[in-house]
C-alpha cells in the first residue's frame, strides 16, 4: 500500500514538473512566433526585414523595477521586462534625483535609453514623454553626447507636432544652433521659415538668430559676446561644438586686419577663459607667438597663411554629424 502512494506521489511530481516545463515551451514559442509576425507585417509594408518596427504590436509592461539597464531589442519585447507608465513616472523623479545627487552620466545615460525604450514599446505619446525627452536631451547637451541629444531631440520634434506640452521654444533654439555647428543652410533656412512672429521675440530664439546673423556676416566680436552672455547655459554648451572652428576663422580675418595682435587682446575678442586657453589654440595649429617687453603677440602677416590653410581644412573636412534631426 505504502508503494502505491509512493509511485502515485512520484507520478504526480513528474506530470507537474512535465506541465510546468511544457507551459515554459509554449510561453516560448508564443514569443517567437509573435516575432515572427511582426517582423513579417513589416516586411510586407516594404520595410527592411532586419529592423523590427515595434509600432505594429503594442504592449502594456508589467515590470515593477524602477532600474533598469538598456537591452536593444532584436525580438519583441516581453510585457513581464517592460515598465508600465505609472512606474516609469516613479522611475524619472528617481533619475532626476540620482543625477542631482552622483552626476554618473554613464549610468543615467543608460537608464534614460532603458526609460525611453519602455516608452517607445508601449506607443506612450504624451506629456511626460516629453518630458523624459526634455530632460535627458539636456544631460546629454551638458556632458556633450550631441548622438543621445540628437535622439531626444527628433522625438521631441515629432512630440511638439502632436501638441503636446513641452518647452518647444527652447528646444527649437538648441535646433537652430545644431544646424549652425553641422553647417546645414537649407535646415536653417527652412526651420526660420517655419518660426511663428511670436517665437521670433522670445529670447532664446533671439539668440540663436543673433549667431546666425554673426556667423553669416563674419561678426566674429557680436558672436563672442553672444557665446559668452546667453539667455542659458545650455546654448553655451551647444555652441561649444563650433566655437573652436569659429576662433580660427575670425584669427583668419584678425590676421589679415592687423600687422600685430596680442594674445591679452585675442583672449578677450574671442572668448577664452585665459590667456592660457588661447595659447593652447595656437600652439595646437602651430602658430609661432613672440615676445617683447613680457608683452605676448602674434604677427599677424606672417601668420594669417596659418589659418587660412586650417579654415580650408576645416571646411572641406565637413562635419561629423551624430544622429542627424
């Protein structure tokens, strides 16, 4: 009697460890072929087969993790890893603290991408997601990643179409500013074409056309005052990426003006924290400075060859554009 219990107890473990795994099989297969037909709905739109367009099957995420490392998706996504909306607010207001307190930009850079991945999976457009946006392209801009700001900032662009609520004047000033650093006349013609006569009297929209203006009509001293009194840090930090290329060529132009040019007065025209930054730009094209009377100077014909030939290299050289908006 006591075998049959046994053998019946034993029977019984083995049809449950046999259900379980075979419940693990199917939740597996589920996914695969729920890949499969989203990858197959995409193909069928005249996508490219290897990218899988995530907008065609929406999910609602279960996860309860406030953290959580950025994965890239090559199958579709599984509910039970995805944050629904309510925690991933719980998740930003921890971020925005962790930053404030530990400034890891690694870590917050990967938790922001992990933040906007649950976002994009669950098709959620609203005005948090602007915010999500917003903050990290603002990170970004202060540690100068311009690929993750860039990213921000094309969802946002698409986000302000769709009405939703943001600080569109601000991010439409760091745009103007971006198209100045990658060069891109025909964006920059077009996005002020596009600017309302109100947008046009804000101040961070003045700015921006105030660069614009400076650059275009070779303004390198409006410019340098520009740089350095914006409306806030921010624009600074984009115009870092263009301000070194727009130093050499107003010294090109200063060059050509003027027979001497001491390296108190470069220092101040074009906007450098010392004299000491200064002399690193010209030591770094190799330019010669002389002294006299303890008093630092660059000739300004035997030099002026010297940026002219770096202005023409920088120029054909183009620019490095990361995640182009």
């Amino acid at each position: 009697m006591e075998e049959i219990i046994r053998r019946q107890k034993r029977t019984k473990r083995f049809n449950d460890d046999f259900s379980a795994e075979l419940k693990k099989r199917q939740e597996k297969e589920a996914l695969i072929r729920q890949a499969e037909i989203t990858k197959q709905k995409y193909i069928e739109q005249n996508g490219n087969p290897d990218v899988v367009d995530w907008d065609i099957d929406t999910i609602v995420g279960t996860c309860q993790d406030l953290e959580k490392n950025y994965l890239r998706l090559t199958t579709a996504p599984d509910p039970s890893t995805v944050r629904p909306l309510h925690i991933l607010r719980q998740t930003l207001e921890l971020l925005k603290r962790k930053w404030t307190e530990e400034q890891n930009y690694n870590y917050i850079c990967d938790q922001f991408k992990s933040l906007r991945q649950d976002l994009t999976v669950q098709r959620i457009k609203n005005d948090f997601a602007v915010e999500v946006y917003e903050i990290h392209a603002r990170i970004a801009l202060e540690k100068g990643d311009l690929g993750e700001y860039n990213q921000c900032q094309s969802q946002l662009k698409q986000l302000y179409k769709l009405g939703f609520k943001g600080n569109e004047i601000e991010f439409t000033a760091y745009r103007l500013l971006y198209y100045l650093h990658t060069l891109n006349p025909k964006d920059i013609n077009t996005l002020i074409s596009e600017l309302t006569p109100e947008q046009k009297k804000h101040e961070f929209i003045i700015h921006a056309l105030g660069v614009r203006s400076a650059i275009a009509n070779g303004n390198y001293h409006k410019l340098f005052q520009l740089y350095l009194n914006p409306p806030h840090n921010m624009a600074c930090y984009l115009m870092d990426h263009f301000i070194e290329r727009e130093r050499i060529k107003a010294l090109k132009i200063m060059t050509k003006a003027y027979l001497t040019l001491s390296i108190s007065f470069i220092t101040n025209e074009l906007g450098f924290d010392s004299e000491k930054e200064c002399i690193n730009l010209l030591n770094s094209v190799r330019c010669p400075i002389k002294k006299d009377r303890n008093k630092e100077y660059i000739n300004g014909k035997e030099t002026h060859k010297i940026f002219l030939k770096k202005w023409q290299e920088i120029t054909k050289k183009g620019i490095d554009i990361k995640g182009q908006i």
